[in-house]
C-alpha cells in the first residue's frame, strides 16, 4: 500500500465520500462518529480508520494506519527504526518537523505534508497522513 504523501493511501484519495470508499473497500467493519461529528470508518484487515470531515461535506480528510505493507518512498515503514525512516524522510526532503513525547510515545509532525510518525521503543507503529490545505487556507482536495 503506497502512501502518496497530499494525496492518500494506495487509491484513496482525500475528497473521497463514503460510496467512493465503499466502492474500493466495501463496507466498513466497524464505524463511529468522533469527537468532532466527523465519521471514522475502520478497516480491519486494512488496519485503517479512515475520517470523513463533517465540515466538509463528509469527505475524506485524515487516514490513520498501522498496516505493515505501507510503504513510503517505495519502503516499507512499520516496524522500521526511527534512524532508518528518519534518513528516508530527509533523503526526500522531509526534514522539517515537530517532536512531541507523550506516554513515552515519540510523535514526528510534518507540517508541510500533514504527516505523523509515531515511534514506540524506536520502530515506526503508526502513520496518520492528512488532506493538506491550499494557500488560501481551504482543503487541496485530491478527488
């Protein structure tokens, strides 16, 4: 599954509604609303919750993954060390970037791509890519 970094996931697209999705993936195994009124579906066997912005006519805006089979700049990135993805980033110009701790979890921003790496006794477990916003502070949708 590639990560196309402002656009999505392997042929998820931000801007995707929810039949789109559906069309690819079928039904979710499981959904709920969050915090924010938006819908997350979840993917088990993809390990993907995928948010669909209520604010913006429940499109795909976020996905959130843990699927060992992602792969970044044609590497694959979960389970790897934070050094080795860290160099893999900078080799492609992502080098900038925003480090927050919490519970001993190391999380890696990268603004310019809405990019997180989260890093847990140094191997990357998690990614969350976002839909990036345009000069003009609205949504770059991609779909």
């Amino acid at each position: 599954m590639k990560v196309k970094l402002k656009y999505g996931v392997d042929q998820l697209l931000f801007g995707m509604k929810q039949k789109d999705v559906e069309s690819i993936y079928g039904k979710p195994n499981k959904q709920y609303i969050d915090e924010e009124d938006n819908i997350v579906y979840v993917y088990n066997t993809s390990k993907m919750r995928l948010t669909f912005y209520d604010e913006e006519e429940l499109r795909l805006g976020y996905i959130t993954s843990t699927n060992e089979n992602l792969e970044l700049f044609d590497t694959k990135i979960i389970g790897k060390s934070w050094n080795e993805i860290h160099q893999l980033l900078q080799n492609n110009k992502l080098k900038d970037f925003e480090t927050e701790i919490v519970d001993g979890t190391e999380n890696y921003f990268f603004e310019d791509f809405w990019l997180f790496v989260n890093v847990d006794y140094d191997q990357v477990f998690k990614i969350e890519i976002g839909a990036v916003f345009t000069n003009q502070d609205e949504f770059d949708w991609k779909f």
